[in-house]
C-alpha cells in the first residue's frame, strides 16, 4: 500500500504495509522497562467480591486492570505539562501526526563521570537538515534496552546547549531511547526539556518529548516520516507508539 506525500516543495513516497514500530511495549511483568524507583506495572484481572474478571477464572470475558506510569513504564510522548504547574495535556497540545524525521545514531560522550549528548555530535549528524522530528538512538543498542532497570544507573542525557541547538533548529518532536532528556539526579534543574519547551520565553506548547523507544539496528540512520499518536489521556504524558516508514 504505498503513498505519495506533498511535504514542502517535494513529493516523498513511502509504504504504508511496512511500518517500522519503534515502541517498547508495556507489559504487566518485572522484566518490563523500568526507571523512576518505582514498582513494575501490574496487569491482572479486576476483581469484586466472588466475581474475578477472567474468563480462565469462570467470567464471560477478560477484564483487566491496569496499573501503570508512563513516565516510568515504557515508551511515552509528554508536553510542557510535565514541568509546568499549569496543567498541560499531551492530548490537547499533539494536534498532527505525521511528520518528516530524521534517525540519528549517537555514542553518548564521558564528561565528568556522566555520559551525555553535545551541541557538536548533532551538528555533524544532522548538517544542513532541518527534520520537524528527531529519533535519537544511543549507542551501545542493545535488546537489553526492552527490559532495563534504570532506577540508580545515571543514563546518559542531553546538555543544554545540545537541547538549545535542537529548539533553534525547530524541531518540534525529540524522540530518544532513553527514560529522559536530562540527568537523572539533578536536583530538579530539568535543563534539557526547560531549554526543549523554550521554558523561560514563549513556551513551545505543541512540542513534544518521546522518551523509551527502541530503534532496533536493522533501521537504518536516515530520512523517514513518523507517525506519532498517543492513548488519549488528558495528562502531561501518555503511552505512544511512534512509527516510522522509509522514504523510497
Ligand atoms: N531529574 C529530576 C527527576 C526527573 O527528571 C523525573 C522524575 C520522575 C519522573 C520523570 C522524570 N524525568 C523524566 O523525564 C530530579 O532529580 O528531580
């Protein structure tokens, strides 16, 4: 099923029969991704009284709870609203969901003891291009990504400047394979997304953060469209599922 796109001044065509899924599902067990010091996802029958919502259990159907965090859980997509004290929600402010992006490959560099993402690794990637998404795949990649308990490990990050350099260049959808743009433990400084949603000036309420993908090796670096879409949850995140198709 292919497609042809008007985009600007060109025509892109893609296929939409081969979606490249770069989402890391949520699952109800401890080997589910995880960060932020909190307890694994929980998935199970609802329960009331004598009744248990399984059929394996003697009920008419499944009917499941689900307990969960976004920000904790698995592949995300949040807005403004997750460093504002004015609600902000993900639903109201992601109004498109297709997008030219491009997928860069980055080795996070050691800087006083942290691993981190400059201004110049992206200015080499990313040249004279000017993708309205970016999908950041860190290296080392690998499928250990799907299960990692990040509680405590100090993941590699996103300088400032980096994050600065990103805003200027406008593009309006960060996507990194990581459980967030900024450190860990920092005090609550939030630098990256303050400098991504443009925080301290005319805040960029349509700009969103993904965090928690995984862009398996066999996807290519390169030019692609995304098609980003969130559950609607009126909150400042939301489990997504972002996708990409190859432009051919
Ligand atoms: N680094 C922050 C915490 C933080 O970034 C955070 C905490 C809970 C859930 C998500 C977070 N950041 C995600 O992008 C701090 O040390 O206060």
């Amino acid at each position: 099923m292919k497609t042809t796109i008007s985009y600007k001044t060109k025509e892109y065509h893609i296929d939409l029969s081969k979606p490249l899924d770069i989402s890391i599902a949520v699952s109800g067990t401890k080997e589910n991704v995880n960060a932020w010091y909190i307890d694994a996802p929980k998935i199970s029958p609802h329960t009331d009284g004598d009744f248990i919502g399984s059929i394996s259990a003697g009920s008419s159907t499944n009917f499941y709870d689900i307990w969960f965090n976004p920000h904790s859980h698995g592949t995300h997509t949040e807005c403004v609203g997750h460093i504002s004290e004015v609600h902000q929600s993900i639903n109201r402010n992601l109004h498109q969901f297709f997008f030219l992006a491009e997928v860069i490959t980055i080795a996070p560099s050691e800087e006083n003891g942290d691993l981190v993402i400059t201004k110049n690794q992206l200015k080499k990637l990313l040249e004279d291009k000017v993708p309205k998404a970016l999908v950041i795949r860190t290296m080392p990649n690998s499928e250990t990504k799907l299960n990692r308990q990040y509680s405590n490990t100090n993941p590699p990050y996103i300088l400032e400047e980096a994050m600065d350099y990103i805003k200027e260049l406008d593009v309006e959808h960060l996507l990194v394979d990581l459980p967030s743009v900024d450190k860990e433990k920092d005090d609550g400084q939030l630098l990256a997304h303050k400098a991504f949603w443009n925080f301290s000036g005319e805040v960029r309420l349509s700009a969103t953060i993904t965090e928690f993908i995984y862009v398996k090796d066999a996807i290519a670096d390169g030019s692609y469209f995304l098609n980003l879409q969130v559950a609607p949850f009126e909150n400042d995140a939301s489990p997504s599922r972002p996708v990409l198709y190859k432009i051919e």
